[in-house]
C-alpha cells in the first residue's frame, strides 16, 4: 500500500469530518444553494482536468482533458452564479422594504 | 528553506483554496453571511485555477484555453435558469461533475496503462465506476425532472437483481484487471458496464423520491472527485470531494428521515406506483367545498394562517399569486407563516428558493418543527400543491404506507383549506383522509388561478 494512500486517506477523514460539523449547521432554508455552492466548489477537479488537457501526453489524454476542463468548468463557472442569485433573493422583511 | 519551487507554490495555493472552501460552508450556516461564503469559494477557486495555469507541466494552453471558454459558455447560461429548473440543472450539474472526474480517471488509466499497480488500479477502477455511474444516473434524473422522461418509476420483476449484477459485472471487471493489468482491452467494459448501472440506478425512482436521489448523487459526485483526488494525489481534490460528498451524505439522511424510509427503500423500493387498491375507498365519504369568495372570508377574519407550499404549487407557477395573497393578508394585519416540509418539491429547500424568488422574506419560511409547534394555535391552514406530506394518515394509520413518515400537522388547524385540482391521490397514490375531516374545506381549481381568485376577493372586500 503505498504511503500516499494513508496520507490522503488522513486528509480525507479529517475534511470529511470538518465538512460534516460545517454542513449540519446550514438551515434547511438554504439547502438548494448548500447542493449548487458544494456543486462549485467540486468543480476544482477542473485543476486535474487542465493538467491533462495540457501535458499532452496522447492524443486521447488530451481530448478527455478538454471535455474534462470543460464540464468542471462549466460547474464552477454556472454553480458560483446561480448559488449567489438565490442567495440575493433571500431578504427579510425589514431588507425587503429598505 | 528560502525560496519555494513553483509546484510547492501551487500547493500551497490549493491549500488556500482548501480553507477557503471550508470557511465558504461555514459562512453558508446563515442567511446572512451566505454571500460571503459565495465569494470565498470564488476566490479560491480562482486562485487555485490561475496557480493550476502556471504548472510546469503544462506544454500546451491552446486547447485549455478553447475548453475554458467551452465551460463558460455552458456554465454561463446554466447559472441563469429560473428557479423552477433548479433540480434538474443540479441533477446536470452532478452529471457534468462525474463526466469531469471520469474522463480524467480515464485518461489516466490510459497514460499509465498497461503498468498500472494493482493499489493504483483499485483506486482508478472504484473512482471510475462511481464517476460513470453518477453521470448516467444524474443525466435520468435530469431528464425525468425535465419531465423529457416519464415521472413514474419504471419497473419490472427481477429488476433488483438485474441492477445488482450489473454493478457486480462492473466490480468483477475491475478486479480482473487488477489482478491482470495487460488485459487493457476490458478498461471500456468496464465504463460501458458501470455507465449502464447508472441508468437502472435511477430509471425506477419515482418524482415524489427526486429530493434523496438528487442527494445522493450529490455525494457520489462528491465521492468521485475525492477519489480522483487519491488516484491523482492531489489534496485539494480530495477535500473539495470530501466536502461534497458529506454535503450530499447529510441532505440524503435528511431526507429519507423525513420520510421515514431507509436508503435502500428509496433506491430498490420504487415507490410512487400508482396503488389500485387506494381508488375505491373515496366513494363513501363526503368533502365539503368552497368557492374563492368564501375561502377569501375566512382568511380575511383569521389571525394566524399558515400556508403549506408543494411540488403542485410549483408545477402550477403558482409562487407569484402566493406572494399577492400574502402580501394582502399581511396588509390586513394577519400574521401569515409558511410551513415548508423537508421533502416539498424536488430537491432539498426547493420551495425556500421558490417562495424567495417570490419576494417572500425568508423570516416568515418555518421549517417542519417549528411550523407544527405553531398548528394547534393557527386559525387557517392553506394547503397549496402538498398532499402526502399532509397526510394525517402518517400519524394514525398504521396500515399506511406512509405511516411513521413526520408530516405537517395542518389537520390541528382550526380550519384546513387544501387547493388542489381533484381528489385525485398524490404522488404515493395513497388517499388523503384530510380531505374529508369535519375542519377540511377543499378549494378545486388550479392552484394559480383560485390563489389569484381569493386575493382578487380579499381586495375587493378592502374597499
């Protein structure tokens, strides 16, 4: 098993973790934007993707690293957008008059 | 120690990101620093990508360059749809993460391959299975709440079986060529394998179980990129993975709960068929009715009302004139609340970002709990598009299927007013004995049509 294994395995219990306290604390009021906010941020495969996509190892390394790039993208670029439209439209009743 | 190479730069930027990423959740716990969390999220993933651009081992940028801008204009659009698609775009945007994570996976393998290690081929395989799985199932899901696929579950006898020795066929070619890494030939069964069990996954889950299915793909989706993150040992995946998937793995327990059902109900229990019993039980009993003019009355002289939103009030576009009616309520001094079940709609919190794009301000939106609290004192309660989450039957019947699942308690309201179309059961084809409670008035008609009825009613009383 080689030693990358344990400390990735650390990372992830340990993110895992951090992200279940973070999320539990969100109010069912806020679980749309919660799935299109966490929806963004796992769009950060698209860093694998670039790298992929511009190492060039073989034609097809590359063309999957291109539809990669492109769906993750899209993701991050489409779940930061809506995640802060729907937030926009959550006012109180004191905002919604000022 | 004095200077960094510039992939220890580019780490450390990705553990930027990280944190970012983490505070980005964190500040989403309130309403009132959630665009804070927008924006760090923003700024970390921005880092990481700029950072990702200087990669020494990038030799070529033209092609990202294309894909980027590709994404944009994809992502662009997706970002802009009403908040009546949200579903569906999240049921895409879980297929477009998955399609990202399987094709890396993919080409990996093939760069490595056939000297693949066998702990390599473990991680590349699972993260692959899941990945092509997550992007088939998403793209069903997305399509049976495109309403391009039909709603109901499509089943037949054997059906667990069949999907079950799919998945393992998908899981044994994966352990053949862990232990045969030459064999390469049988890499694209595996994926055309896996992509098949996706689509068995979801094909027979109703409409009505789309809020757990969504989060479930969630944290599959999530699953995937963490995976990828151990294929590729990049830590920044991983815990962006872990993120999502405990996301996804919370709402999807949130969500059976509210339901009473357990993971494996929803996914092999394939409820929402229509029962044929359920039908000839409405005969016998009497339902008393009220046209706008009256339902107008009443809610003109109660004090409290709470209004329960369903997926019905979404199909019927109904969220405006919802809005119309609580804002003349409100007018008239009475003290109007929302009371939203976990389940309402098809995604978690779909019917908080509904009734928000409404202009409803998210004070007057109560969760479950706090609404049932509030019922016994509560003059009206309005039924708008919800049914089973409304069914007394829940609490007291012990035969039903829906017993045990915490409903809304609107049947200890004063007085009960469900708009609905017909009698017609719900989306658990089992009957409502709300409707025929002595307190229960039933408004039929179109959702949209009899709300913009009532407040043209209570208007016309205003003057």
């Amino acid at each position: 098993m080689p030693s990358d294994f344990i400390s990735n395995l650390f990372v992830f219990i340990l993110a895992g973790f951090v992200g279940f306290e973070v999320i539990k604390r969100v109010s069912p009021l806020l679980h749309t934007p919660l799935m299109s906010l966490t929806n963004a941020l796992d769009a950060i495969v698209v860093v694998a993707a670039i790298i992929i996509a511009g190492r060039h190892e073989t034609t097809l390394s590359t063309v999957l690293g291109v539809i990669a790039v492109a769906a993750s993208f899209s993701n991050m670029v489409g779940g930061f957008l809506i995640t802060d439209r729907m937030l926009r439209m959550f006012k109180t009743g004191k905002s919604k008059k000022s | 120690m004095n200077s960094f190479s510039p992939t220890q730069l580019i780490d450390f930027t990705y553990l930027v990101a990280a944190v970012l990423f983490i505070l980005s959740l964190k500040w989403l716990s309130s309403p009132v620093t959630a665009r804070h969390g927008v924006l760090a999220g923003e700024i970390g993933a921005a880092l990481a990508v700029c950072a990702t651009l200087f990669d020494p081992e990038l030799v070529q940028y033209k092609w990202i360059v294309v894909a980027l801008i590709v994404g944009a204009g994809i992502g662009i659009p997706l970002g802009m749809v009403r908040m009546t698609a949200v579903p569906q775009r999240t049921a895409l945007s879980h297929a477009f993460g998955a399609l990202s994570a399987t094709m890396i996976g993919i080409a990996e393998y093939y760069v490595r391959a056939p000297h693949v290690t066998k702990f390599g081929m473990v991680e590349i395989g699972l993260e692959v299975i899941i990945g092509s799985l997550t992007f088939t199932g998403s793209l069903i899901a997305a399509g049976k709440l495109q309403e391009i696929l039909p709603q109901r579950p499509i089943t037949y006898r054997g059906q667990n079986i069949v999907s079950l020795s799919v998945l393992g066929t998908a899981i044994v070619i994966a352990l053949i060529l862990t232990v045969h890494p030459e064999y390469t030939h049988l890499f694209p069964a595996m994926v055309a394998v896996a992509l098949f069990f996706g689509v068995l996954l979801v094909t027979p889950i109703g409409g009505a179980d789309m809020p757990t299915v969504i989060s479930l793909l969630n944290s599959y989706a999530g699953l995937s990129a963490a995976l990828l993150g151990f294929v590729l040992n990049s830590r920044v995946l991983v815990v962006a993975g872990a993120l999502d998937g405990s996301s996804g793995f919370i709402l999807s327990v949130i969500m059976c709960k509210a339901m009473n059902r357990s993971f494996t109900n929803v996914m092999f229990g394939a409820f929402g068929q229509v029962q044929a019993k359920a039908a000839g039980t409405t005969e016998d009993k009497t339902v008393r009715s009220a046209t706008a003019e009256e339902a107008a009355a009443i809610l003109a002289s109660a004090s409290k009302v709470v209004i329960v939103p369903g997926y019905g009030m979404a199909v019927a576009q109904a969220q405006h004139k919802v809005r119309e009616l609580f804002d003349v309520l409100t007018k008239r001094g009475v003290d109007v609340k929302f009371g939203i079940h976990p389940v309402a709609g098809r995604m978690p919190g779909h019917m908080n970002v509904l009734l928000a794009e409404a202009d409803i301000p998210y004070d007057r939106l109560m969760d479950m709990d706090n609404v049932n609290s509030d019922l016994p004192q509560t003059d009206v309660a309005l039924v708008i598009g919800a049914n089973d989450v409304t069914n007394p039957a829940a609490r007291t019947d012990a035969g039903s299927p829906i017993y045990g699942m915490p409903i809304i308690d609107v049947d200890k309201a004063h007085t009960v007013m469900v708009i609905k179309r017909s009698l017609s059961p719900g989306f658990a084809g089992i009957d409502n004995p709300l409707y025929y409670m002595n307190q229960t008035l039933m408004l039929f008609g179109d959702a949209k049509a009899f709300v913009g009825d009532i407040v043209r009613e209570l208007g016309g009383v205003a003057h």
